[in-house]
C-alpha cells in the first residue's frame, strides 16, 4: 500500500509517538563533519528510532528470526516447532523429494552457478527448457527467466518505457513495480485496488498526452488477497491502446482449478495480456523472476534489458526446481484444490469469529486487520508465545489504522492448524480488549 509514503520523518515518529504513548527516543548528537556516516541518512536514522521505540515499549523484533528447517505450515525456530503462516509454500512443493532431486541432479551436471552472463556464455539448456514451460502455461509464444523476481519488475518496466510514457496502475502494486516506473522515469498515475473504471477515466483523461502507455496490475494482491476482473482490465487497455502487465507473484499455483493463475480461475483467454510476470520464489520453490509474451517482446529482452544481459544467469539448480515444482503443479491439481479449501475454511472461521479480513477471496492470503500497529504487534508476539508464527504488517507499509496479521496459507496446512489459530487469535483478541 502507498497511502504512507508522502510522511516525512518528523510526521512519522510523532505517530509512532501518539501511538505508544511514550516520547520518542531521543535523536543522537551528530558530529559537525558526518556526512560519510551511514547512520546519518534519514532512512537509518528512522529504523534507529522505530528499534529504540520497540525496546522501549518492551517489542521483540518479528524481522529476521532464523527458521532452522524447510518453512512449510510447520517450521522450527530456536529449536521450537511452530504452526507456520509466514511462508510463500503455498503449494507445499519446497522440500519434495522431487523438486530436491531436479537441484541436485542439475549441480551434478552443472555445478552450482551458471558463472556467467546468459547473453555470452552463462546459458544452459534447463533455461530453455524453463522457459518454454513458462510459456505454456500461459500459451504464450515465449518467455524469459531472470535472477531476481524484484528485479524482474524493476529492469522491464524500466527498460520498456520512458519520460514521455504513463502508467496507471494499481494503488496496491507491489514495491518492485513503482521502482521500475521510477527508473522508466514514466509518468505514474494510481487507480484503488481493482477498480478497473477509475484506471479507464485516468486513461480517457490523459492517454493522448504520453506516446505509450502500461496499465499494471497483479493477479493476487499479497497484502489483501484480492483479486482483479481480468477481462475488465483487458478491454480498459485495448480501449486506450496501452499494453497489459499481470504481475502472478501470488497468482501462479494459487488462483484456478490448476493453477495456472488468473486467466484460468476467470476464463479469460491469456493472449490478451501482453505482459505475463511472475516469480519462481512463491509456489514454484526456487528464486527468480519471469516474462511470458510474444517473441518480439522478449527476445527484446533477451537482448537488451540490462537486468538480464548484464546479470549473471539463473543457477542452474534453481531453474531446475521451478521446471520441476511446476510439472508438480499441474500433475497433481490436488494440491491446489487443498490450498483453496484451507485458506476458505480460514478465512470463513475468521469472519465467524468476528475478524476482519478485508476482501480476500480466500485462496492463499488472508489478512486479519486490527488496525493500530502496536496493538498487532503486540498480537503477533503473544502469537509466537503460543507456536504460531506470522508476521505483523504495519505503517508505514500500510496506513496506520490498516496494521494486519498476515496469514499464507498452505496445502499442508491441515484442520486442527487452522481450528487451533482461529482459537487463539480470539483468545488474544479477549485479552487485549
């Protein structure tokens, strides 16, 4: 969400401070000559404030514990199990056998690391082989796989537009899109989430002013579990001759009878989206980003996009376990089906209970809003005391009175994990009233 993103730094900490009820940490005293220091930058010195205001009001850190085994709907934390909710294994696929045997037997084969650039002599025959799998399951003429699912954003919108272009987009898109219209240095106009008339009044408005134009959307927005109506968004482009971009991140193995994303659980044809993207981190086990289209549009890439010409080329070991985990999904469609069923039971017993979930469709994300950003971190923390870990979401990265437990559900995750979480979200609801 960006609604935040205009506070200054002042304007934070006295939130923080109305929150807590507590002054804020006093700010240290810079030397005369600091400008080499680190610390000294706005954004540091913010994370400084935010941690010292924490140890203040007696918070633990929720960031960067080390889970010490393969997170699925369960994961060992300091050698204590959980009821895990915090992970992208949607499809429980990270830690198959299979999947684990694709990566060893492509080490075997080629080593750890591709060592070089795909454009010179970094390319393996498991990228192809990736690749075309990518492509079918969007029956697209082509696709291309990258190092980095953040990055994959952020080098195509960068390269495929520029100063006199627009896009309009959705307000919820994720980080790594709005980077890469600000490296396209395009100009950037936001509709709210899935209102796919206010990006055609945005288009009507000022389409004639730019020379090409993006609309840009996700199929599954991972702080809210909404989803877009595809076929709405494909005649608001082609409406105003601008290209379509589904980013599938949280799409891909959640959303349809198989998986294959948001075309399939809608029915609309792919062809009419011009730009497919996805990750290879989420339901597909591994680590990485990827485009599926036309051949022209990517063996443009291929070919001139920075974040892939002049980045080292996928490891091999890691395009072997996404072609793998995506073979998986589509053999064994039982997977998503149980997905479906544990993310509706969730966030029906949620709603039951009397909690806010937003719009959430109920396919892998569920958010349980609670609205002040202490008050859920205060329950995530009295969650992890109990064995189930999730991660608290609050402002600045939603709008306070928007701070939300985040729950990814999983295939494994089974009744009992859910019946059990329902109860004790109610048991530090009562507590905390």
């Amino acid at each position: 969400m960006t609604a935040s993103r205009g506070l200054s730094e002042a304007d934070r900490a006295a939130l923080l401070r109305r929150l807590s009820g507590r002054a804020a940490p006093a700010a240290p005293r810079l030397a005369p000559s600091s400008a080499r220091d680190f610390a000294t930058l706005p954004a540091a010195r913010e994370v400084a404030a935010t941690r010292a205001l924490g140890r203040q009001m007696g918070l633990s850190n929720p960031f960067f514990r080390p889970h010490e085994g393969i997170a699925g709907a369960r994961t060992v934390i300091g050698n204590a199990e959980y009821v895990n909710f915090s992970s992208y294994n949607y499809l429980g696929l990270n830690g198959d056998p299979r999947v684990a045997e694709a990566a060893r037997q492509a080490i075997a084969r080629h080593g750890v690391s591709a060592s070089a650039s795909r454009f010179v002599s970094g390319e393996r025959p498991v990228h192809g082989t990736l690749e075309a799998a990518l492509a079918a399951n969007y029956a697209a003429e082509d696709a291309i796989v990258m190092v980095s699912g953040h990055a994959t954003n952020v080098s195509v919108i960068g390269h495929l537009l520029g100063p006199e272009d627009l896009v309009v987009h959705d307000a919820l898109v994720h980080n790594s899109a709005t980077e890469g219209v600000r490296l396209s240095r395009a100009r950037r106009l936001a509709f709210p989430n899935n209102d796919w008339e206010a990006a055609s009044a945005i288009l009507a408005a000022e389409r004639h002013r730019h020379g090409r134009a993006l609309v840009l959307i996700e199929g599954h927005y991972s702080m809210d579990g909404t989803v877009p109506e595809l076929a709405r968004f494909a005649e608001v482009a082609r409406n105003h001759d601008a290209w379509l971009m589904v980013d599938e991140a949280h799409s891909l193995g959640v959303l349809g009878a198989t998986g294959r994303g948001l075309f399939e659980a809608q029915g609309v044809d792919p062809g009419l989206v011009d730009i497919w993207m996805g990750t290879l981190s989420k339901t597909l086990s591994s680590c990485g980003g990827y485009i599926a289209g036309s051949h022209a549009l990517v063996d443009l890439l291929r070919h001139t996009a920075p974040g892939f010409v002049y980045s080292v080329g996928m490891a091999p070991p890691l395009a072997a376990a996404a072609e793998s985990a995506l073979g998986l999904m589509r053999a064994e469609p039982w997977r998503v089906a149980r997905l479906h069923a544990a993310a509706r039971r969730f966030r029906d017993q949620a709603r039951a209970a009397g909690f806010d979930t937003g719009g959430s469709v109920g396919r892998a994300i569920v958010p349980v809003i609670l609205g002040e950003s202490v008050a859920t971190a205060r329950a995530a923390e009295r969650l992890l005391d109990m064995r189930i870990n999730v991660q608290p979401i609050v402002f600045p990265v939603v709008p306070e009175g928007q701070a939300r437990l985040r729950f990814f559900l999983s295939a494994e995750h089974n009744e009992s994990d859910i019946d059990e979480t329902i109860s004790a979200l109610s048991r530090v609801a009562r507590e905390a009233a």
